[in-house]
C-alpha cells in the first residue's frame, strides 16, 4: 500500500472499526432494528423521485444512454436556479455533473492539490475528508469549531495558514452539528482569506460543502460563503433532500468571480476522467429538471427534530437544538462515548458514537428514521442514562 493510502486508511480507522467490529456491525443487516446511525431512508422513497426515474428512462434518442459528461440542459437547468437562489450570476459553465458532493469533493482536490499543500478541516468534519485530502499527497490540517456554539474559530483558522494552505473545506449547514454559519462569520473568514493569500502570494480556495443547504429549520435562513469570497467552489448533492443517497447524482459549482476558471475547469474534466468517468449516469442527468422541484417532508423532518430534543432533554441529555440537517448530537452522559453507544446497542438502538465522526464525547443520531422508530426508541434512551444516576 502507498503511503498516501496507509495515510489514509488510518484516517479512516475510527468509522471502519464501528462498520466491521462493533454491535452494530453485527446488527446493520437485520431488519427492524432502530437504526439511527447513517442518513439512510427507513422509509418508501419519495413518490416524485420514483415518477420522474420511470419517466426519464424512455429513451428519445439512440445517444440517451451514451457516455456523458456534464450534459448541457442539467447544466443550465441547475445554473438557473443558482441564480435564483444564491442571487449570484451563474452561468451553465460554471456547473460540473458530479456523482454527488462525495464525487465533487473527490475531483476538485485531485485537480487543485499537489504533494506538500495543505487543506484546512474544521473539526468535528465529514467522515472522508481527511482520508481524500492524505490519497492526494496534501495534508489535512484539522481546526476545532468553538465549543460554545459550534461556529468556526477564525483566530485557530488564521494561526492555522501556512504558505503551503491550498484550500480550506467548509461544510455549512454542518454535519454532525446542524450549525448554518452566520454570514458575519463568512465575511469575516473571507477576508482573512483573502488577506493570507496576498501575504504568501497564493491563492486560498475555499470549498463549500452544501448538501443539506435545502434542510433548513424555520426561523433560520442559510448564507453560502460564495457570496462573500470569490474563489470559492460548492460541492452539492441531491442525496440529501432527496433522502437518495443511493442515486449519485450532484455538481460542482464554481463561484462566478473565481480566477483562472478555466485551467480550474480543465483540471477538474482532468480529474474525472482519470477517477474514472466521474460523471453521474445518464438517466439522473435526464431527470435533474424534475429532481430539483423534490424534497423530503422539511416540516416532518422539523417536527422529529423537535420530538427527540425535547425528549431528550426530559430525560437529562445535553443536546443543543440543531439548525439544519438532518443530525442531532447530544452530549453523551459519560465521557466515553463508544461505550455509551455499546450501552444504548443493548437497548436495541443504535447511533453513531462521536468517537466515529470526530467528536469524542458525544453520539450523533440520524433524524431519518420513521417518527415510529424514534418513539420506539425513547424508552432505551431514558434507560441508558439512568444507568449513570
């Protein structure tokens, strides 16, 4: 194995330790159980998603299924709505079809990063990024978000930089916290931004990662960095909304005020090919017209949100009340949290200890489970805790 992959699979330890060696390694596969570990449907999908697949896999021409890269009417199609609801120009070649954010994050640190760069991650981060930043031959460089609110600490990201900082993953709304970082905060990073690359004399760009910018909770509004810093790229996914991670279809958005857009552009098609034809396939790219009107059920999801924080709360947890996404992550009661997930497995419910997704201390459950499943599981959770007492 390289050394970028040793560097990697270590990254990766922690999750695929949980996946093959804990108790819900031994219980994933069973059906029925309260699974609140990933962002799986626990339900029938969406009955638009189901529509527009069988609509769109009527062939219209002998091409319809040929090889595809990015094709021009999902481009425009989504470049129209950017405009629309980022209120930046977009235009159709600022667009480039992903197989999800997973596949957008993958080819635009392949294009951009060399060996020796490094890639500021704010902690707790998505599972993958460290491990894809190390197969690059780059270094991630992690950054605790503040603990009393969970928003970026811009004086740890500035102490942070070096000459050799590439890029900088931003991941708003976030995964596990649900935290949407404000805009005051955004246009402060812009600036710090903008003002380490004029020192070293290198661009910073910074990526945002959107999936769940659709899965905002009333009373909060989302801000996407591009709007305050130009050289900037979006990885997003229709996964999430669509609660389809199974159907790997997304973009790549560059930020219209973004330099050398087209040698970026170049590197990206690059990377696709080389990844492997990184390109989503051909029915999702028919159907994204119909896939970008869809969403989950935003009011249920709201009120499984606030069931369980209430819940919660009753029973004693320390759980802040999320702004978006579809995670909770409560404290756990006791400060090793892979045994307190064992202890919760026991009860027969089974979430992701914070250990797995770099918060030591707390548990992440997934509010995509059926509102059964979550009632069904409070016993368990009052249980557990008590146990403590």
């Amino acid at each position: 194995m390289s050394l970028a992959m040793t560097q990697a699979a270590a990254a990766m330890a922690p999750l695929m330790t949980f996946l093959n060696e804990s108790s819900y390694a031994k219980a994933r596969r069973t059906s029925g159980i309260l699974d609140f570990t990933f962002g799986n449907p626990q339900e029938m999908p969406l009955t638009g998603l189901v529509d527009a697949l069988q609509r769109w896999a009527v062939p219209e021409n002998p091409q319809w299924f040929a090889y595809k890269q990015s094709e021009p009417k999902a481009q425009e199609t989504i470049a129209a709505s950017l405009r629309s609801w980022r209120g930046l120009p977009f235009e159709p070649e600022d667009v480039v079809m992903t197989s999800g954010a997973f596949g957008a994050i993958a080819v635009i640190l392949r294009a951009l990063l060399d060996q020796g760069d490094e890639v500021i991650v704010n902690l707790p981060p998505w599972f993958v990024y460290e491990a894809m930043i190390h197969s690059t031959g780059a270094r991630p460089v992690t950054v605790p978000v503040r603990a009393e609110d969970f928003d970026l600490d811009l004086v740890a990201i500035e102490a942070a930089i070096t000459p050799a900082t590439r890029l900088i993953i931003v991941n708003t709304p976030h995964n596990p916290t649900g935290k949407i970082y404000p805009a005051e905060t955004l246009e402060r990073l812009a600036r710090l931004l903008t003002d380490a690359s004029a020192r070293h004399g290198r661009t910073i760009y910074l990526l945002s990662d959107e999936p769940y910018s659709r899965l905002v909770f009333e009373g909060h509004d989302f801000v996407s960095p591009l709007a305050f810093y130009p050289e900037s790229l979006m990885a997003y996914s229709y996964g999430k909304v669509l609660l389809a991670p199974g159907q790997r279809v997304g973009y790549l958005a560059f930020a219209p005020g973004i330099s050398e857009r087209t040698h970026l552009r170049d590197a990206v098609t690059m990377a696709q090919l080389t990844c492997g034809w990184a390109y989503p396939n051909a029915l999702l790219q028919h159907a994204i017209g119909d896939l970008e009107r869809l969403s989950l059920d935003l009011a249920a999801l709201q009120a499984k949100r606030d069931l369980m924080v209430e819940a919660l709360r009753r029973h004693g947890y320390r759980v802040h009340r999320p702004e978006a996404t579809f995670y909770l992550l409560p404290r756990s009661p006791i400060p090793d949290d892979l045994a307190f997930t064992e202890r919760l497995a026991e009860g027969g419910v089974y979430v992701m200890p914070g250990t797995v997704c770099g918060a030591p201390g707390y548990f992440r459950i997934c509010l995509t489970a059926s509102l059964d499943m979550l009632q069904r599981s409070l016993p368990a959770f009052q249980a557990a805790i008590e146990q403590q007492r």
